[in-house]
C-alpha cells in the first residue's frame, strides 16, 4: 500500500471541504439555536429561529397589507411604514 500524492491531495480536500460545511452549519443552524435557547432561559420572549429565511415572508406579506390601505394625516406612521416591528413590539413589548 503507497501512498500517492492524488490520495493524500484528496484527502486534504476532503478535510478542508468538510470543515468548510461544519463553518456554514454552525453559522446558519447551531449558534442561532443556541443563542436562541440561552435567551429562553433568561426570559425573553419571541419568535421561534427559522433557517435562512426567518420572518421574511411575513414581513413581505404585512408590508403589502398595510401600504393597500390609506393612511390619514392624524394617523400614526410607525404601522404603515414599518408594520412587522410595530406587530412585534406590541406582542412581546420592548
């Protein structure tokens, strides 16, 4: 049994390549998990972590609902130009 150059090559990259995607998973699934639980435990309240995409298509959705209705000058603004933040502040407070 030799050892080539090709093998210990591959292997090298094989090494690299999964320590690579170990990086992009811990960034993307276990830190916000984690994160997410210690601030459970400290009492703070919220919406579950979602992979990648979050609140996004919330956010989209009640942006598009409130610019449909009409806004009158005694309005408050904060509902119309920021809806998902004015959403979550009145559920879980500041």
């Amino acid at each position: 049994m030799s050892v080539t150059i090709t093998s210990v090559l591959a292997s090298v990259v094989c090494v690299a390549v999964l320590r690579w995607a170990w990086g992009v998973l811990n960034w993307v699934w276990f830190r916000p998990t984690r994160v997410e639980r210690c601030l459970r435990q400290q009492g703070f309240a919220g919406k579950p972590y979602r992979f990648l995409v979050g609140d996004w298509k919330e956010n989209t959705d009640m942006l598009k609902e409130a610019r449909t209705k009409p806004i009158g000058l005694s309005d408050a603004i904060l509902p119309r130009v920021m809806p998902f933040l004015h959403q979550l502040v009145k559920d879980y407070g500041i």
